[in-house]
C-alpha cells in the first residue's frame, strides 16, 4: 500500500462536475489500496474575482487582509470535494492550511513553509479517511497564528512539501495537459510529451516560465527527494515522471528556508576566449560557433553582452587542452566578422586568457532569493577576488576569476556557506552536481520562452572587487530577483579607472523601480548611465545532456540566424542555454529553435479552457 498526495489546480476543479470527477479518480486510487492526500487550488478562477473585488475596494489593499481574503478560495473546495468523496461512501475530511500545521514566515502573500506538523494528518491517514487541504495557504509561527498565503504556485508547493513531510511514496499533479512537454503547446501545437525529465531540468525550464510546475514545487522535490509525476486531469495516460538524484539528508524543520547552497565547485583547468567588437546583427553567433563546433572544440560558458554602438563581445571559455585550437578557430573568423561599414575602427580582436579558473555555488535553493547571489558577490570581493565573468542558472552562480585566487575564492565561499571541506556538498575541478542526463534521451528536452522580463545596463561600472557585490547587493535589499548576469569583456579605461558594462535581466514588473533605485546611486557610486529595456524576450533550451556536445549552441543560434532573429544577449550554464531577443521576434524564435532540435511530436495538443 502507497502513500500518495494529489494535487489537483483551479481549472481540475473549476465546476461541480469536476469536482465530482476529482472524487471519483481519488476514490479509485483509495479502493487499489492506497492511502491519499489530496492538495486542491481555489475553483477555477475564484482568486482572481477575489483580487478584482479587492481592488474595487482598495486600490492598493492590506497584504495581510489580502492573505485572508484570498485564502478562502481553497476552503470552499475543500468542503465541497469533502462531501463529493462522503457522497461516494468515502471517509474525507476537510483541512485548512492551518488545520493541517503548515507553519510559515510571518510573511504575507509570499511565504515560505518553515515546518509540517504532521500528527493530526498521520491520524486521519490511519483511520481510512481522504485528507483533503486547502493547498497555497498556511499559518504563521509566531503568537498571533496570522493567515499567510504561499505565492503563485503555492498548492504546488503545500502539495510536495506534505509530500516531503510526511515521506510519501510519490506525488500526482494533476493539470490540465496530459504531463511536461518540450515547450509550450499554446505556442507550438506538436509539443512532444516526455516521459521523464531530471529535477535540475524541470527547475530550468520551470523558472523559464514553464507554468506546469512551480520552481518552488520542484526545489523540494529535488532536496527532499519526492518522486514527482505530473498528469493530465481529464485521462489515464501516465504523464511525465520528474527525477532526482538519492538526496543528503535534510531537515524537515526550516523545509524551504534551510541552507540554499549545497555545494562549492572549482574548475582550474579552464581558459578564456573573447572575440570583441564583432558586429551586432544577426548571424555572426553562429557564423563562430559553428566553425567551432565543426573544429570539434567544447565550450563551456558562453557570454554575449550588451551592444556598444554597432557592436558586441563574445566570449567563450574552454578546457586548457583545446584552448590552442580554440584561438586558432577564434582568429581565423575575425578576419569574417569585421564590420563592412567602418573596418578600421570596427576590427574583431581575438583576447586569450590561460591562468583563470571557474568557481561556483551550487543548491537547488536558490531561486526566487535575491540574496544568495549578492552574497556570493560580496564574499569574493571581502577575499579580494576579482569577478571576470558572470553565468547563472536556477542551481548554479558561477564566477570567473584569476587561477591564482581561486583557492583564496573556494575557501571564502565554503565558510559563507557553511560548506565543509571534504563534505560531500564540496566538489572539486571537473565535478558537479547536476543531475545526470537520463539514458537515451536527446541531449536539448525542451525550449522555453520567458516574455516577462526586463535588461538593465549599467554603463563603466569601475572594474574593481566589490562592485558586483554593491550592485547585487543593493537589488536584494530592495528584494528585486535577477535571473541573467553579464559583464562586458571590452575594458575601458576613464580617468586612469578601469571600466566595463555590465547588464542583467530581471522581472518586467521591477524594471522601472530597480532602474530608478540604480540611478539614484550612480553618481555616489561612480558607475555610468543607468539604460532600461523592457521590449526584450528570453528563449532558453535546457538539458542535462548538452555537456560534452559541441553542436548544440551553434544549431540554436544557427535556428535564430535563419529567421534573421539578432542574438542581443547570451548566457549559459551545464544544462541552460538562454538569448535575450526583440520582444515582438520571441514567440517566432522559440518556434524556430524547437524546429531545430526536431522536438515536435505527431500529435497535437489542445490545452482545456
């Protein structure tokens, strides 16, 4: 006999009818012998006349009065799929989220669980009853016992945190289309269903906007190791398994707040290529990584930034070996890529740096939290260590510095973190701890597109330890989360101060306060103009199984190329990569790309209303 949470959304439950089908599937899972916890959203689109009625009221309403308001959505379908299953002969109880014992932060409208009490819940389990809770909600630690409610995709997160908790066999989310496909098929009706995808992928492509599971949903999944399958509300079809490596031991107390990062990384055996000034127009991307991928060199991080005029950089890193290689690839194609307009002053340079190393944090902890970058960022700037190159990705912040300093950066991190040496969460050159691809499966699972962001650039930003500590420090204190990091290459010198560009990506709805913030501290600070730009998409293809496949980022700028789609910006990590696009161009690039890596399926997918 298993014990199974199922969690169903607000369309699983938008009706009467509905519900009443909920019930019979939770009846048959009960009668094959199962023991079940069903976790439910609000019905259909409640929370949103909640939100409209708020706002007719208050133009800018109470968080906490918010929290209570919107909290009421998931108890009406608590009780009425309570009495659908006792309509069936089925003992069911109803739950709130304070019911049952999810403790959270004393935070309103975004919450994290700190702690499940799960006694009353074991007890009902044992008496043969259906457990029915209000998922997306919870009940603050403190005295006051205040309502709090978990943020979007919060009934994901109640559903794998009780899963956790309570060490379940398995949680079902149930959803609206038939498991997790290579894209969106609202964008590409032949997006192909996949039977298994890894938990470091699904954090990927769920963070990219990916709205089948939330990020939060899938980080304790992959720290708690709960075997996570998502299916479709409306047939029996087995849906799409989502796995995670054996996990460490974890404490259940402090479930979504404890220790973000897992493990320090260092590779010393790497080397840097970057080809600047190289015209920024569509096609020069792949024009190099093709020849790269045809010479059979790997590449490791791929940082494109933002234009300077006409013009842009890119650079590349690889291991020590093929660096010799690398640079012979790199200066054979300058000559190509030099500016027809002005070849004078528009000439592509070839710049080689040997002695450099890659260091890294790692943890599936860190989304959605602001600060574990900024304390990366400042941790090296205390040790003195210089940042030369920036990539991110949801489970890895990783920095390249000089060879020299990396010790010096390995053991300042592991202390901030509280990483011990020789700990299984520290891992040396060459080691990761991203999750192994899964056997026979293409190296590129699927392609996301994220229309919700923002890039700012902050122009010569002095290039000293500390600045990128300052910056990102100063958006976590203002909470303001930032997904793509890039520092220009091109190194200018003003007033005998070395300077670069560095641009970042963050949440469309922050843009205009984070650039406002950023100008009033420009000047203090000695950094340049402050440039937004809100019209921008970023396409992104994910999978464990791009390591070691040279081909990959070309085919995909190759894709964008072909459509006359300009690259603005790149960034990469093992198992990511993303370009920044026109806005009005990123549906077209995402539908290209997903052509290229041929994931398109013979059946169509029709997503319910």
């Amino acid at each position: 006999m298993a014990l199974i949470v199922q969690k169903y959304g607000g369309t699983s439950v938008g009706s009467v009818e509905r519900i009443q089908a909920v019930a019979q599937r939770v009846y048959k899972t009960v009668k094959a012998g199962n023991s079940i916890v069903v976790v439910v959203s609000a019905m259909g689109k409640t929370t949103d006349g909640l939100v409209k009625l708020a706002t007719e009221i208050s133009p800018n309403p109470n968080r906490r009065e918010m929290d209570m308001l919107l909290s009421t959505g998931e108890q009406v379908t608590i009780a009425l799929l309570s009495m659908a299953l006792q309509e069936l002969g089925q003992p069911a109880i109803s739950m709130t989220g304070a019911q049952v014992g999810i403790v959270t932060e004393a935070e309103y409208s975004r919450a994290r669980i700190l702690h499940i009490e799960t006694t009353r819940l074991s007890r009902h389990i044992n008496e043969g009853k259906v457990v029915v809770v209000a998922g997306f909600q919870g009940i603050s630690s403190a005295g006051e016992m205040e309502i709090t409610t978990l943020g979007r995709g919060g009934s994901d997160t109640s559903a794998v945190a009780i899963a956790a908790a309570l060490r379940a066999n398995f949680c079902e989310i149930y959803t609206d289309v038939p498991g997790i496909l290579t894209t969106d098929p609202r964008l590409v009706a032949e997006a192909q269903l996949m039977d298994a995808i890894t938990c470091d992928e699904m954090l990927e492509l769920a963070s990219l906007g990916a709205k089948v599971l939330h990020p939060r949903a899938v980080e304790i999944a992959r720290n708690y190791g709960v075997p996570l399958v998502v299916r479709s509300s409306w047939t029996d079809q087995p849906g799409t398994w989502v796995t995670s490596a054996k996990p460490q031991g974890r404490s259940l107390i402090n479930l979504e707040i404890a220790r973000p990062v897992d493990a320090v990384e260092f590779d010393t055996d790497q080397a840097k290529v970057a080809l600047l000034r190289v015209p920024d127009k569509p096609g020069v991307a792949a024009r190099l990584f093709g020849e790269i991928s045809r010479q059979k060199v790997d590449v490791d991080l791929i940082i494109q930034s933002v234009h300077e005029g006409n013009s842009n950089d890119i650079a590349f890193t690889v291991t020590t070996p093929i660096l010799k290689r690398a640079e012979a690839v790199a200066t054979a194609i300058a000559p190509a890529l030099r500016s027809q307009s002005n070849p004078k002053f528009d000439e592509a340079e070839v710049m080689v740096e040997h002695n450099i190393a890659k260091v890294s944090i790692a943890g599936a902890g860190m989304i959605g939290r602001p600060g574990v970058a900024a304390k990366m960022f400042a941790t090296l700037a205390e040790a003195g260590v210089n940042i030369q190159m920036i990539s991110t990705s949801e489970v890895k912040v990783s920095c390249v510095v000089d060879a020299a300093e990396c010790d010096r950066a390995v053991l300042a991190l592991r202390t901030a973190f509280e990483i011990e040496a020789g700990e299984q969460g520290s891992r040396g050159a060459g080691e990761t701890c991203i999750d192994s691809p899964l056997p026979n499966c293409p190296p590129v699972r699927g392609v996301a597109l994220d229309l919700n962001q923002a890039r700012l650039a902050i122009r010569q930003l002095p290039d000293r330890p500390g600045m990128a500590a300052k910056l990102f420090g100063l958006l976590a204190q203002h909470n303001i989360s930032v997904d793509m990091i890039i520092q220009s290459q091109r190194c200018r010198v003003i007033d005998g101060v070395p300077r670069r560009d560095i641009a970042f990506t963050v949440s469309r709805l922050d843009g205009e306060s984070a650039k406002k913030m950023l100008t009033q501290v420009a000047a203090e600070l000695g950094w340049g103009e402050v440039v937004l730009d809100s019209a921008i998409a970023k396409v992104s293809i994910v999978g464990a199984g791009m390591v070691g496949q040279p081909g990959i980022a070309a085919k995909m700028f190759e894709a964008l190329a072909q459509h006359q789609i300009n690259i603005q910006m790149i960034a990469t990590s093992e198992i990511k990569i993303s370009c920044v696009v026109a806005q009005e161009q990123g549906v077209k690039a995402l539908q290209a790309i997903h052509a290229a890596f041929e994931l398109a399926g013979s059946e169509k997918f029709v997503v319910p209303a």
